[in-house]
C-alpha cells in the first residue's frame, strides 16, 4: 500500500517557474508539488530541463519568473541568510558529483559538517565520515584519503552521495545518482534512497533514466515535457498514464508524438 501524503500542504512548490538563458526557454511554465516524506521521480528527455528545476530548488538558480516555496520559505525572494537556513536543510548530489579539486575525499564529506556544526569534535566528524562513506559501498578508509581525480565516476558519485546526506537533511535532491553505476551498485544506491526516506522520512526529489530504479522508488512520477509538466501521477497511476508522450517514453519508442531533430 502506498503512504498518504498530504498533498494539500506540500514541503516544497513550484509556482509557474519559468527560465530562459539568453533566447533559450528552458522551463516555461512549471507547476509541481513535493509532499513532506515523499520521494517524486522526474522524467523527461536530455536537455529538457531536469538539472535546471532542482538548481531552483536549492536556490542555486533565480527563476526568470516564478516562485520556489521550500519549508514555507519563498526561496526566490529570501534574504541570503534565509537561504543559507534553508539550504541547510538540503542535501544535492550534484549530477557530475562534483567535488572540491584541491580537497581529499575525507576533507570534501565533511565539509558540510565543518560550516554548519561546529558543535562536533574531529573524533564525530571522522566516525560520521567513515560511516556515510560505508554506507553508500565504498572503501571508506582506503577512499577518505584519495583526491577526487583518483576516483572513478561511480566512486566519486558515492563519495558525492555521502556528503549529501551527512547532516541528515529533511530534503534530498538525487540528480542521477545512479548513471554509470553497474547494476549491483545501482541497486545498493537505490535501496540506500529508500531507506533514508523510511527511517528519516527524507523528501526526495530524484532525477534518473532508470525506469527500474524510478518504480521501485517513486510515490510520484512527474513527466516534464517542452518546459512544462505535462503528467504527475502516483507510481501506480503513471505506469498506465494514457498520455501519449508519456507511454512513448515508457516504451522508449522512436515513434509517437515525441519527435526527435537530430
Ligand atoms: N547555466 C546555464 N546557462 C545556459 N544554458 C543552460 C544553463 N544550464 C542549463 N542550460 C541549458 O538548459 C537546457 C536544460 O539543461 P538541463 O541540464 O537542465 O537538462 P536535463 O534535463 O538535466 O538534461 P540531462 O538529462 O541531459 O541531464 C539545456 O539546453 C542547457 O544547455
Ligand atoms: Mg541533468
């Protein structure tokens, strides 16, 4: 049985989000609700605007025009000491699972820690930096020491994972966690995203290709579309969606209405 949410009250909205580089009209009119403890899968083709939706979640894009309400906080229109409040509150795990160059492995997992608790001994800091390196499958000792450029794709991603959730924060945004990862790994990584929500009833917005992984993980599919939200449905409802564009995607079928110029 599904959870209920309560869609009514929802962690984080989106409020007809528009966003243009240059001439480019990236998101036109994105309207999309985040239920407190849910996890919404977002679909869509390449280029089509994932990343740029949850960059405003975290407030590391400004909307062209729109508002981005998070934990009752209107994060396109905030001083940024409310931003900063509100931001740490956030894990990302940024799509390249970029890290800080000049910093080892060790050094770039605690950085959260370092800025906003500094409460914490080095003692805490390393035993909670080991164990978030264990817990996404990594060789948490022999990885701590090794600079980012010595990492493989997927480790550095893990690594990136664990320093996404190391304040335990109310709100994950996974944008491709588990791209480039074989399939046991995938499926570590997959489960490690359920768990977090279960035991700490994380929100999650998650962005992936992986349809295996999005049914076994998503309350909400959102379908984005030409700059639009074209279908958002519970996990059981999107599957049989009659939506042309979305059955297309499902299928991965080169034909339908979805055309592609290339
Ligand atoms: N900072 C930026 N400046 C200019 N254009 C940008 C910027 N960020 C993104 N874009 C453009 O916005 C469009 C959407 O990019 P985005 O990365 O959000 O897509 P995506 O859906 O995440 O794609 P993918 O599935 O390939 O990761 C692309 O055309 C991209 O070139
Ligand atoms: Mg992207």
């Amino acid at each position: 049985m599904r959870p209920i949410f309560d869609e009514k009250n929802p962690l984080i909205e989106i409020k007809h989000l528009q966003k243009v580089f240059g001439t480019k009209e990236v998101l036109k009119d994105v309207n999309l609700i985040f239920p407190k403890g849910s996890t919404t899968v977002i679909l869509g083709l390449s280029g089509g605007g994932k990343s740029t939706i949850i960059k405003h979640i975290v407030g590391l894009m400004k909307p062209t025009n729109g508002n981005i309400h998070v934990d009752g906080t209107d994060i396109s229109n905030c001083s940024e000491e409310e931003l900063r409040a509100v931001r740490k509150n956030i894990g990302y795990l940024f799509q390249d699972g970029a890290m800080f160059d000049s910093m080892n492995i060790f050094d770039n997992v605690a950085f959260p820690l370092r800025e906003h608790r500094k409460d914490l001994s080095e003692k805490e800091i390393e035993e909670l930096v080991l164990k978030m390196l264990s817990m996404t499958g990594l060789d948490a000792k022999r990885v701590a020491k090794l600079a980012p450029n010595e990492l493989s794709g997927g480790m550095r991603k893990r690594a990136g994972l664990a320093r996404a959730i190391i304040m335990e924060p109310k709100i994950i945004l996974y944008d491709e966690p588990t791209s480039g990862l074989d399939p046991i790994t995938s499926d570590l990584i997959t489960q490690l995203i359920l768990k977090l929500q279960k035991e700490l009833g994380v929100t999650s917005v998650l962005i992936t290709h992986d349809m295996k992984e999005s049914f076994k993980s998503a309350d909400y599919l959102a379908f984005l579309f030409e700059g639009e939200i074209i279908e958002w449905a519970d996990n059981e409802s999107f599957k049989n969606s009659k939506n042309p564009y979305v059955q297309q995607f499902l299928d991965g079928s080169g034909v339908g209405p979805i055309q592609f110029n290339g």
